[in-house]
C-alpha cells in the first residue's frame, strides 16, 4: 500500500465522485496547451498521487459506484488530472485486473496515446471489456501547435489497430480541419470500432496561457458554424454542448435529455414545498435561458445566473460553479429553498474550493437540495 490517509482519501472521493481511479500525478511532458496541471491553483487542495499499487487500487474498486457503465483507469478531475495512465508501469496489468473485477462494465483510459507500447496492442485487444479514449486533438496542421510532443506516426498506427471506445476531436476554429479529420477516421473505419466519435469546444480560463486564449477564441467564434457542418455531414458524431441552445440538438441529446429530466425533477421538488414558500434555482451560463423559459409560469420561483468569475475565460459550465461566486452574485429578496447543480459538489459534499455545502446553507440561512 502505497497511499497515506491524505492520499488515500482524496482518490477514494476522486473514484466516488466521478468513476475515476487516479493512478499517478506525475506530469507526462506531453505540453497539450490546455493542460491545467500548472495553471490551476485550485487543485493544490489535493495531495499528490504516487504511483499507486495493486493494493491500493483494489482498496479503490470498492468506491467505484455500482450503478456507473464505466471505469476509467489514470482520468482525474480534481485528483491526479491531466497526467498519463500509460505512464504506470503497472497500467497494462491493471487493466487487467479492473476488467476480471468489474466483468459487466468498461474498463477504459483517457489518453493522447504517447505512451502506449505498441508490443501491447494484442494484449489489449484480448480484454473484451476494454477500451481506450483517445484524446485525438486534431491530425491537421494544428496539431504540434496544441501538441508539441504529437507523435503522429503512433496515434496513427493506434487508430488501425487499437481497441477505442471513444476518439475525441478538438474543434480548432477551422471547420476545414475537422472536415479532414472526420475524412481520415472515415477512411481508417474508426467510425465502426468505436461507441461514439467527440468534437469537443476549446475552452479557456482567465489564468490561461495566450496561445490558448488565441486558439479557444477561433473555437468559440466558428462552433456553432463547425457543430452545423458536422450535423449535416455527419449526423452520427456527437459533440458537446457549451450552453443549451437550439443548434446544439441532434449531435449528443443527452445533455437535453438530462436537462428536462432535472427540471421534471426541480418541478416535483417544488410542488411539495409549503403553500407560498419561495424557490431559488441557481443556475451557471450553460443552463441559465433553458431553465428561465421551463420556469417561466411557475410561481414563487427564480432562476438565478451565476457566472463563474472564478475562473474566468469561457467556462460556462456548472460544475465549476462554487460558493465564492454565489455569496457574491445572489443576495435574494426571499430565499425559503435553494436548489443547486449536483456537479458542483464531490460525494462528500464539498464544492471546488473545499467548502462544504452545509457552509452555504449557513450563509443563506436556508435549505439547500442538490438537483
């Protein structure tokens, strides 16, 4: 065992939180320029992870949440982000391991593909339940630009004959790009290997390096015009979803899908509050128009947008919503009942900055439900 009890409880609560097991913290030197191992301050809260050992990671399967389809193997959010799972010397034996352990799920890992062995491929390929991600970026001109350490001729030799579960495109700002990059994995057939093709918006923070801003900006400007084109052209890629609009349906439902289910569930909240008590939703960018017009005709009840000034940049997204934010953007007139984003919170009910949410009902002087 090779975790102490810091550690050891920051990646249980990574594992509970988000299905993720982080294997390791040390940077992979890959230099992806959105890489946040270095920029983000907020992570400091989370202790370094060694490399783990097999000990350590069967403690670590019994967190992993019964009901999740996936286990993914080096991929943390909070804890270990951004780092290689490849770069354990125990990764393909873990992932053997994980795949007897949990039969009935996916076993996968998130990963640009530098480091894997090519001498493993068939060994890989013999695991039925397993499946890399592979952070593909883009293989046009951009690519050395976004990853310095690119390797090419190994992500190209990966998409012929590794087993994927999921390829992920950066959208570079030029639809021509990902034009060329849905052609090639097309032509390779990686289209009928893998459970689902992603082109991903670039985002950025306000502590990001420039070339990044640079980049996210062209992203920003033209995805909605590339997310359009690839609807059209190829109606099978998904692609995610910045902020519920319109233009966004079709490629990746889900996120609409998931909206509508929480707010039939916001909505069953509120009908079993007291007669005349007031209901805030708290809301950040991406959800705020979509839960305004679902709660148009409800009485006693606001939706309230809180843009995420703690990071800044283009995020819009509610999980990095956070207590500091909030207290200093929200100060209702009636507050009986608070209803917040779950993504904001880990499994232990604390918010990015550690915060508790019990802190935030204090503050408040009021009830919060999670939804």
């Amino acid at each position: 065992m090779v975790l102490n009890k810091e550690q050891f409880d920051a990646f249980s609560m990574e594992i509970a939180t988000f299905g993720n097991i982080p294997i390791l913290s040390k940077y992979c030197g890959i230099g992806c320029v959105f890489c946040k191992v270095h920029t983000d301050s907020y992570l400091g809260q989370y202790p370094k992870i060694p490399m783990i050992d097999e000990e350590d990671l069967i403690r670590g399967f019994s967190y992993v949440n019964p009901n999740v389809n996936y286990v993914r193997l080096g991929a943390g959010v909070l804890v270990a982000p951004h780092t290689d799972p490849f770069l354990h010397p125990d990764i393909y034996h873990f992932i053997k391991l994980a795949s007897e352990y949990f039969p009935t799920k996916k076993i996968t890992t998130v990963t640009t593909g530098a480091f894997i062995r090519e001498d493993m491929l068939d060994f890989l390929n013999s695991i039925p339940n397993f499946g890399i991600d592979l952070s593909l970026i883009t293989m046009q001109s951009k690519r050395e630009v976004i990853i310095p350490r690119s390797e090419r001729e190994r992500t190209m030799y990966l998409l012929k004959h590794a087993p994927l579960n999921k390829c992920t495109l950066m959208f570079t700002g030029d639809v021509e790009d990902v034009k060329r990059d849905l052609e090639l994995l097309y032509s390779l057939g990686v289209d009928k290997k893998v459970r689902q093709i992603l082109v991903r918006r670039m985002e950025h923070t306000a502590t990001s390096q420039p070339k990044l801003k640079e980049l996210s900006q062209a992203c920003i400007d033209h995805y909605e015009e590339c997310i359009t084109w690839v609807k059209a052209n190829y109606p099978d890629v998904v692609f995610t979803v910045p902020i519920l609009k319109d233009v966004f349906r079709g490629g990746n439902n889900e996120y609409f899908i998931d909206a509508d289910e929480r707010i039939e569930k916001i909505k069953g909240i509120i009908s079993q509050q007291p007669v005349g008590a007031f209901v805030n939703i708290v809301c950040s960018l991406s959800t705020y128009d979509y839960f305004t017009k679902a709660f148009a005709n409800v009485n006693n009840v606001k939706v309230n947008l809180i843009e995420n000034h703690l990071y800044g940049g283009s995020v819009s997204v509610s999980g990095l919503l956070n207590h500091g934010d909030i207290k200093s953007q929200f100060q209702p007139e009636r507050n009986d009942l608070m209803i917040m984003p779950m993504e904001m919170y880990t499994s232990e009910g604390r918010e990015l900055q550690g915060e508790h949410i019990s802190d935030l009902e204090i503050f408040y002087n009021t009830k919060i439900v999670l939804a």
